[in-house]
C-alpha cells in the first residue's frame, strides 16, 4: 500500500496528463485574463484564439488518442496559447491616447 501512493505522484510527474494539466492551467489564466482587459477588439481576437483551442484540450483530456496525434494536438494547442499570450501583450490592440 505504502508503494501505491508513491508510485502514483512520481507516475504523474513523468505522464502525459501532467503536460495536458498544465496546458489546461495555462488555459485558463489567459482566459481570465482575456475576460479582465477591457479593449474589446483585444478580447474578442484572444477569445477566437483560445476557442480554437478548447477543443483539442478537451479531447486531449478526456480520451484516448495515439502519441503521434497527442503530439500534434499538444504543438498546435502551445502554439495558440502563445499566439493568445503575444496579443494580450501587444500594443497594437491598445487605443492609442490621444
């Protein structure tokens, strides 16, 4: 018994699912995020990114799928949370002060 419970944590640490928690943990503060900033025009190009990548999370999550399609799915989500992250931080979306 006293194996289990430490063969479990040291399992998830070296999992799969861990990186798709922290995909799902990244998720959702830039969600947050988005739904803080009050530029319209910057919320809705960073919710379109982060709607596009809700899906590959969920099924990453949820089911099972081949390595060769975990992968990808895990590049493209990165890939958009990165994208999502540059325009929240990029100053072209701001109103410029006149």
């Amino acid at each position: 018994m006293v194996l289990g419970r430490i063969v479990g944590p040291v399992a998830f640490l070296f999992s799969t699912r861990r990186k798709v928690y922290k995909l799902r943990r990244k998720y959702d503060k830039l969600r947050e995020k988005a739904d803080k900033t009050r530029d319209r025009q910057k919320r809705s190009a960073v919710l379109s990114v982060l709607d596009q990548i809700e899906p590959n999370i969920v099924i990453l999550e949820e089911q099972n799928v081949s390595r060769f399609e975990r992968g990808r799915m895990m590049n493209f989500a990165k890939s958009g949370l990165r994208k999502a992250e540059e325009i929240l931080k990029d100053k072209k979306y701001e109103k410029r002060k006149v």
